[in-house]
C-alpha cells in the first residue's frame, strides 16, 4: 500500500469516525434537555419547579449548545470529500481548521446567549412560577403572599435574621378564610454560611487580616472571622496563602519552596540535614506546616546532640 492509499483509509475511518460522533453529540444534547424537562415537568409544586429551572436550567441548555458545536466540529470535517481526496494532508488540516472555527463560533455565541439574554428571560418565568397564587390543599382556597412586613408575625427571629443579612428569602402565603399558611424557602441575593451553633445561614465574614504574606518560598496565610447575627456565635479560622515559585528562581530556592504544602496525601515528613563538619541530624514531623516551621527556625549549631 503506497502514501496516497493510506492517506485515502485514514481519511475514510476519519470520515465514518465524525459521522459516529455527530449522531452521539446530538443525542447527547437532545437527550439532556428531554431530561430535564422531564425532571422539570414531574415537580408538581411552583416552588420546586422554580427551583430545578434556577439551579439547572441554564446549565443544561448550555451543555446541549457545547454538544452541538462539537457536532459542527465533526459535520465540517466530512465535507468536500472529492476535494480532500485529491490533496489529503493539506485539505485535511484546513478543514480540521474550519471546522475547529465554526465549532468555536457557535459554542461563543451560545455562550453570549445563555450569559446575557437568557437569564432575562428566564427570570420572567422564575417570577411567575415564585408568585402565582398558592391553592390551600384542603379547602382549595387562592392564597395571599404576605408583604415584607406582614410576614415577619410567622417568622422566628432564626428566619427574620436570615432574612436580615439577605442569605435567605422567605415567601409567606396565606390563606384568609382559614388562618392556613405556607411559607417558601429562596435563596437571597448575599452569601452566607450556615451557622454550627444556631443552623441558620446567618454565618458572615466580617474580618479578614492576613497573618503572613506568601513569598516565593512559603506559604502565608490569612486569618477570617464570621459573625452569626441571629446568636452571636464568632468562628475564626485560617486559611493558607499559596506561595508562588517565581520563574527566575534558582534550583535551591525552587527544591526549598515546600511543593508538598498542598498535597493531601502527605502523611509525615522526614528531614535529614547533613553539616559541614559532616555531622549529621534526622528529624521527624507529622505535616508539612510543622517542617516549615522548623526550617524557618532552624540553626545547626543551636542543637544539641
């Protein structure tokens, strides 16, 4: 078999190749969305509806567009076949090219949609599904959504507080016949943590100070405090600043910068340092933080044997 005869079965398994891969990749897409409007069409309450299309909506849409920019990929790569046939390599390539662009072309304005037009629209619909009126399940009565300020008499001061710090949105309904109601749980328009003494996501940052700046050679770190405003509970913790090995840094400096500080998987560390008088020390720690430490401080002629 000469070049031009393999170059011709390359290019045939390539041509049955993207053929397979664009029904996959359009399978895959449709399959996404039927299932999530399968999913979404089961909810059978407003609020659980509203919260399958504001967690998954715009992300499997999103999805399915990058599926079908991969099946462009693919449908571009199987065209002009007579042309590629009589310079494979070359026209190979160029359409590899093109097809690499219109690919990317519809996956970025799939993207622009789905950032920038879509959630206007979607938010249209979240809107009705969060205030049609509720129906009282027993008598079948319509339900009146309370104002901010009426609904504050069915809250504890828990949910009041989350509601507060804007971590949570609470939507009381009311049936005025009855005295029947029905309160809703949204996320707010802030983030907050939940707190571990009260439960409530009333959890904040409100300080931050860093303790010690990463350098080239070590990690620094950054010392948070969280406030709960409904019990008062303080938590403070530390978090670790990566440190970053500059480029022009030396093979010492390099071999020295720790770059077990981030592996998990670290058990113990050993460290055995050897002087210029050829004596020698082992020592053992049980992470990484403790062995830095110790190397920050560390002066040979201070240790005693």
């Amino acid at each position: 078999m000469n070049m031009q005869d393999s170059e011709l079965t390359f290019l045939d398994l390539w041509a049955v190749t993207m053929q397979w891969l664009i029904i996959a990749f359009l399978i895959i897409s449709i399959l996404s969305v039927v299932i999530y409007w399968i999913v979404y069409s089961t909810k059978k309450s407003m609020k659980a509806k509203h919260e399958v299309a504001s967690e998954s909506e715009i992300k499997v849409l999103r999805f399915s567009q990058i599926m079908i920019a991969l099946s462009i990929f693919c449908l571009v790569n199987i065209l002009q076949e007579d042309i590629v046939e009589r310079a494979p390599m070359p026209w190979f390539a160029i359409r590899a090219f093109m097809g690499l662009c219109f690919g990317t072309l519809y996956g970025y304005v799939a993207h622009l949609i789905f950032t920038y037009y879509y959630p206007g629209k979607i938010s249209a619909r979240l809107e009705k599904l969060r205030y049609t009126p509720r129906i009282n399940p027993t008598t079948g009565n319509k339900m009146k959504l309370l104002s901010e300020e009426e609904e504050d008499a069915y809250l504890d001061e828990g949910q009041q507080a989350e509601e507060n710090v804007f971590s949570v949105d609470y939507d009381v309904w009311i049936d005025k016949e009855t005295g029947y109601t029905h309160i809703e749980k949204y996320k707010g328009h802030l983030n907050a943590h939940e707190c571990d003494n009260c439960g409530f996501r009333t959890l904040r940052l409100v300080k931050e100070e860093v303790i010690e700046e990463a350098t080239e050679f070590w990690d620094g770190s950054i010392s948070q405090e969280f406030s709960c405003s409904y019990c008062g509970r303080v938590k403070r913790k530390t978090v670790a600043l990566t440190f970053k090995v500059k480029e022009n840094a030396s093979d010492t400096a390099r071999l020295i910068s720790n770059p077990l500080a981030n592996n998990k998987e670290v058990e113990a560390v050993k460290i055995e340092i050897f002087s210029n008088k050829g004596d020698t020390k082992m020592f053992n720690f049980q992470n990484v933080e403790q062995a830095q430490k110790f190397l920050e401080e560390f002066d040979f002629e201070k240790i005693e044997d």
